[in-house]
C-alpha cells in the first residue's frame, strides 16, 4: 500500500492567557492508503489534535502535513470527518441528513436521480434503509451515529476520520456499531483514521495502533502492528491468543511502560 497520509515533523502549539501550550511535538506519522489506524492515549495527550490536523481544521504550527502528495490547507471532502456528537439536523430525515452532504459534494456534476441513487446506498450500507424518513428524535443514539457514518461514507472520502465515534453510546450499542464498522471497512476498503480510548476498538478495528505519549508536547510513543486476519469476528477473536497479545501490548504502554518513562 502506497503512502496517502504523512505528518512530517508536525508541531502544534496554543498562545493562552497562561503563555505557550505545546500541545504537539515532532509527530512523525505515515498512513497508507486502505488502512485502519487507531490514535490512543490518555486523555490530553493530543490525539484529537492530530486528527484534526488531518482534518484540515487545524494548521500545523510547524512541520507538514500531507494527504494523496498534497498539502492539507484546510477542510476537504476527499476527507469526511465523523464526530462523537452525530450533529445530524433536527428538522431532516435520516435521508435528508445524508442527501445534503452528497449535493455539495456530487451535486454540480449529477442529476437528482444518481443523487438520490447515492443517498439510498448510504443508508443500505450502514442498515438503515427502513429508518429513511425518520427525523433524529425518532430514532436511537446508535441509529443517530450510523446517519452520521453514512452521511461521511456517502462523500466518497479518500480518508476517512473518527473522532471517538462511539464513546458516548452504551456498552453493547457500542459493540454492535463496532462490529459494522468492521464490515464497512471491509467492503469499502476504506482508508481510516480513528481517535478511541478503547483498547478492544483499536485492536478489533486496526491495522495499526498509534500509541501517544502524554501530553503537554505529546508525541507518538510507539506503533503497534496489528496482523489478525480479516475479515474479523469478535467472538473468534474473544479466545485467540494473538488478539490478547495485542491488547496487553497496548495496555502495558498506557499503564506501565510510559508512566515509567513520564515518571
């Protein structure tokens, strides 16, 4: 797979009332194109920050930042961006919701028809083609985030960003948006990167795990290369041993080896 994500170098600093707050230091990160990488860490150690540089909705305080060769320069639909708050709009239907988003992006090229065409593939893929003329109070927390899912996958993004997508719903709501996620990456091939606190979700979703330090001047503390074989199945995985080993790697960065070096 050919590189499509760089972060050369990357620094990000905020001017508060307090002085400077490095937020970032020399973030070095490569991201091939069809990949799943996780950013994880402890709360404050920057992870939103980088995603929101890929993003295009943070400039880089020094270094680069580069997607498909190109310099990111600001927000773009070749990069779709999926919050922890859905932000559907209240007053459209799951259809409308998603069918705004692929006008603005497909909308001076094709008819109504391909539009609509587009908007109905979104919803089949995410499983909600029987919810497509309800409005947001109608519907679940985890019917309202697979909306917001479509709505970013209807875009046809090159990347695809996650910013904790599932952390305000429940365990097995949770799981179970989880395990579609799985899915969708499978049948799209999507390249994908995700923001999590949750070891389990790094390790089922990931080809690789971004491990930061923390911050302030967070920087990426190691990288863990995730070999299961997909398609995965989280009840296979449950007792593979191979899936333990990933975890407790992930587990003893956060919790042992890097409070040891922060210490």
């Amino acid at each position: 797979m050919e590189r499509f994500v760089e972060l050369e170098n990357v620094q990000k600093h905020f001017d508060t009332k307090k002085g400077r707050f490095v937020a970032l230091q020399d973030i070095n990160l490569t991201i091939r194109q069809g990949e799943v990488v996780s950013l994880i860490g402890h709360s404050g150690c920057g992870k939103s920050t980088v995603l929101n540089i890929i993003a295009g909705l943070l400039e880089p305080s020094d270094g680069i930042a580069l997607c498909n060769g190109r310099e990111i320069d600001g927000p773009g639909p070749e990069r779709a961006v999926v919050f922890q708050n859905h932000s559907l709009l209240p007053w459209l239907s799951c259809y409308g919701n998603i069918l705004l988003a692929v006008e603005r992006v497909f909308g001076a090229r094709e008819d109504k028809a391909q539009l609509a065409a587009r908007t109905d593939a979104a919803l089949a893929l995410v499983g909600l083609s029987h919810a497509r003329d309800k409005h947001p109070h109608e519907i679940s927390g985890g019917m309202k985030q697979r909306v917001g899912i479509a709505r970013a996958l209807a875009m046809e993004p090159k990347v695809l960003l996650m910013d904790e997508p599932f952390g305000a719903l429940d365990a097995l709501t949770r799981a179970n948006l989880q395990d579609e996620m799985v899915k969708i990456v499978d049948a799209t091939g999507s390249t994908v990167v995700m923001v999590t606190h949750d070891v389990d979700e790094a390790v089922l979703l990931s080809d690789r795990i971004v491990m930061m330090t923390n911050g302030p001047a967070a920087t990426v503390g190691e990288i863990l290369e995730v070999q299961l074989p997909r398609p995965r199945n989280r009840l296979v995985l449950a007792g593979d041993a191979d899936y333990h080993r990933y975890r407790g790697a992930v587990l003893d960065f956060l919790y042992q080896k890097h409070r040891k070096e922060a210490a």
